[in-house]
C-alpha cells in the first residue's frame, strides 16, 4: 500500500473517499517526526487496501485547523465514513498502530 502525502487542499477529499482513514501529523525537521513518518510507511506496507494510510505536515494541518493551542507532535487522527472517531497524540509504535486499526476493522464488519 501507498503513504499518501496529504496537504491543506486535498484533506477533505482524502477523508470523503474512503471508508477509514489514519492520518499522521508530523513536525518538519524533528527526529521523532522522522521515526515516525517510518513506522507508518511500514503500517502503509503491511495492511490491506482496505486501509489508507496518510500523513500531512504540520504547517498544512494548521491550515486546516487553525488553533493557537501548543500543540504535541506527532499526531494520528483516524476518520471512519469521514468522521474523525479517535485522535492519538505523541509517538506509537507500528504494533500499536496496527492494533488501533485492526479494531476498527472489526468494527466495521459489525
């Protein structure tokens, strides 16, 4: 599966067209970010194309949703029918990220 790179025009978009999305926010220039940004394209590598995964940088999420709150990186938002049902903040493992979205898989199927 593809790490799509999402931006402040094509967000809304990603969201609408699939059924459950997990987004990863990350800070530019910063090693957890980098770390980060791995285990997700490993997360992307592994699953199925039922799941997308995606990741946008900081600046362009704040674009997006302007806060003038401190903010923890990295974030995972994860959208259902484009809802956002779950957000995460701070580093998680591949394990742990793999965990989240195979629960919301069996979700699904209920």
């Amino acid at each position: 599966m593809y790490l799509f790179n999402l931006d402040s025009n094509n967000f809304e978009k990603m969201i609408e067209n699939n059924k459950m999305i997990l987004i990863g926010v990350y800070e530019k220039n910063c090693k957890i970010s980098d770390l980060f940004k791995g285990v997700l394209q490993k997360l992307s590598n592994m699953l199925n194309n039922k799941n997308v995964i995606a990741i946008i940088e900081s600046e362009e999420f704040n674009k997006k949703f302007p806060t003038n709150e401190k903010q923890i990186f990295p974030i995972i938002l994860i959208y259902k029918n484009g809802i956002n049902i779950k957000k995460m903040y701070g580093f998680y493992n591949y394990f742990t990220l793999e965990k989240e979205i195979k629960y919301i898989n069996k979700l699904n199927k209920k």
